[in-house]
C-alpha cells in the first residue's frame, strides 16, 4: 500500500559519488507558450550525475528527455518559461551568464546531438569543424597541433585512415562514421560530462553496438560522466549505471539498471520491457509482444492525477490515480517510483 511508502525529497540527491555530485537538477521545470495553451514540456524533474557515472534517460518521444539536456546547456529559446534550479560542480547553471556558459559548453559540459548529418557544416570538412570546436577555448593552438588532435579524435572514435578522412566533408561519411565525428568533435575539449541525445538513432544494430563502444572507451579514457538520452531500453541496458524512466515530462521512475530491468516498479518502465523481442523466450505463431495501449497524453492538457492512468491496468479509474498526483516514493536503496500501487507491478503475463 502507498501509505507504507516514504514519499522522496525532491531536492534529495539520487545518488553520488562523493560529498557532491558532478550534476544536480533540482525541481526543473519548463513549459512553452503555444496557440492552444501551455506546453508542459518538462515537470519537476529532479536527479543528479556523480563523476565518472553514466545514466541512462528514457522515454518516449515527448517526454521531456531532450528538453531536459538542453535546459542544462542553456540552450532553450528564450520564449522558454524555466524554473528549479541546475548545479554543476556546486554552481548554478540557471544563474550563470551567457558569456559564462559559452565557456562552459564545449569544454566543461558537450552534446552529441541525434541528427548528425544537420549538425554538421556541410561546406567544412569534419577536420576544420573538429578544430573549431577546439579553438573556441582555446586560440593560442596553431594549425598544426589543431589538425594532429583532429586526426587523433578520429582515431580515438575509431574512424579509419583518420589522416585522410580528417580532410573529407560530412557527405563522404557513412551515417555511423558521421556519428563518430560528432563524438570526436564533443570530446575535442575532455568535457567533464558528455550528453548524447539519442546518438544511435536510424543506425542499424551493428554500428549502434560500435557507437556504445566508442562512448564506453572515451569514458574509460576520460574519466567523463555521460548522460544517455534514448526511447530504448536495449541500448541503455549494458551501458549505463542508473535509469531515468520519463513520461509525459515527469519522472516515473529512477533506479540502477539492475532494479529498473529486474524489479520494475511503474508500471510504464514494466511496459517498455514487455514490449522488447527476448531471446530466453519461445515464439509462436500466436505470441505477440505486449503493446502499452492508448497513446501517450497532449503535454497541453495533461490528465488529471497520475498522467499515465489512461494507460495503466492497475489504475483505479475512478479513484487515486485519477484524482491526486503521485510524488516519488521510495521502494529500494535508491530506488524510486512515481506509482501509488508498486506492488501491483509486475503481473502483466508478458513479463513471466
């Protein structure tokens, strides 16, 4: 029953490595103005990033997933309505200049963002953009150092005949080399934390495994955190440490990989896992792989209470979740649902 759960301080931190955590969000919430009302992009999102950590941020499209990264590099429009707060190293990001963050990004804090092909400068080849990204913190470099290090990021991200393809523009890349040369331009300055939104997107499952690769072997490299941004819970799973699990711009559940795959305590996180192909079951001509039904809310008109009760087969419609929110209750060391009956969890058949 939810009355034995002890409801989370919101500006508790999740989890650290140390006195403090590398990354803190704390109540984070933004919303946009539209022509049919408020958009509710992001609602209150709280959790931290130790050093050295990798967490994993997962949902659906919509969910608040890459409003949520680019709110911590200041990078919303400015139409943006942003409240809470965003500690990095013990100071405010929300408070900073924007000449302080234009030192920040890039060199302490960097994105790979989704779409390689419109990130990149068509016109420059990947050489001249890597060494940009360099010289903007630092412009005493020469050109000669600039191209050896471009040339040594792409052979860290594992780019073949990196010397010759240090000169060739982003059309002459392969989706999953372009990828890479995004990663090599991210890690130019060994950033402290690294944000990669959706960085296997549209690749095929063989240089989605590469690309998790090369960002497990710059973090062994770098010692950088990593936040991974992804609707799927199979790229996360060997990868990360912990998961975020959002919907509808809130956070519904966060724990280790271990206690989100294995315990599932929301009933969405239960859904996501239903839904993946699993080699350790038969199929049949009848099996089919569960399917969350209904479709995910407007972030305009947000039901009432809990926002996935819609969706859920163990809401009480009418009842509780219909008609009160529900805050993040503990349910393990570190482990954290936004569900008034986690108990219930974990009866869908397809998860047997």
């Amino acid at each position: 029953m939810v009355a034995d759960l002890p409801t989370v301080d919101p500006e508790a931190p999740i989890s650290t490595d140390g006195p403090a955590p590398l990354l803190d969000v704390r109540d984070l919430v933004v919303e946009f103005t539209s022509e049919d009302g408020v958009v509710h992009a992001v609602d209150r999102a709280t959790f931290t990033i130790g050093r050295h950590e990798t967490v994993g941020i997962v949902g659906e499209s919509g969910s608040g997933k890459s409003v949520t990264s680019l709110a911590i590099l200041g990078l919303l429009p400015k139409s943006a309505k942003i409240t809470g707060d965003i500690l990095f190293k013990g100071k405010s990001l929300r408070a900073a200049s924007e000449k302080d963050m234009e030192k920040i990004r890039g060199e302490e804090i960097a994105m790979i963002f989704q779409d390689a092909l419109a990130a990149l400068n068509p016109v420059h080849t990947i050489g001249t953009q890597i060494a940009e990204a360099i010289r903007v913190h630092h412009s005493d470099v020469s050109e000669k150092d600039l191209r050896e290090r471009a040339v040594e990021l792409l052979d860290i991200v594992g780019i073949p005949s990196p010397s010759d393809r240090v000169d060739h523009y982003p059309h002459e890349f392969s989706g999953g080399m372009r990828q890479r040369a995004m990663i090599a331009m991210s890690i130019a300055n060994d950033p402290e934390l690294l944000i990669a939104d959706e960085p296997t997107t549209a690749l095929d499952v063989t240089v989605q495994a590469q690309v998790l690769e090369v960002l497990e072997r710059i973090q062994d490299r770098t010692s950088s955190s990593i936040i991974l941004i992804t609707h799927d819970l199979g790229v996360v799973a060997g990868v990360v440490d912990r998961v975020i699990v959002m919907y509808a711009g809130r956070q519904v559940e966060l724990g280790s990989i271990d206690d989100t795959f294995y315990v599932p305590k929301h009933p969405y996180t239960e859904g996501l896992l239903a839904s993946l192909p699993r080699l350790d079951r038969r199929a049949d001509k009848t099996s089919r792989l569960h399917r969350i039904l209904g479709q995910p809310p407007s972030l305009i008109r947000l039901p009432s209470g809990c926002a996935f009760h819609p969706r859920c087969p163990y809401a009480d419609v009418p009842g509780r979740c219909t008609e009160e929110r529900p805050e993040l209750y503990e349910v393990g060391h570190e482990h954290r649902t936004a569900c008034f009956y986690p108990d219930r969890v974990g009866t869908i058949g397809a998860l047997e």
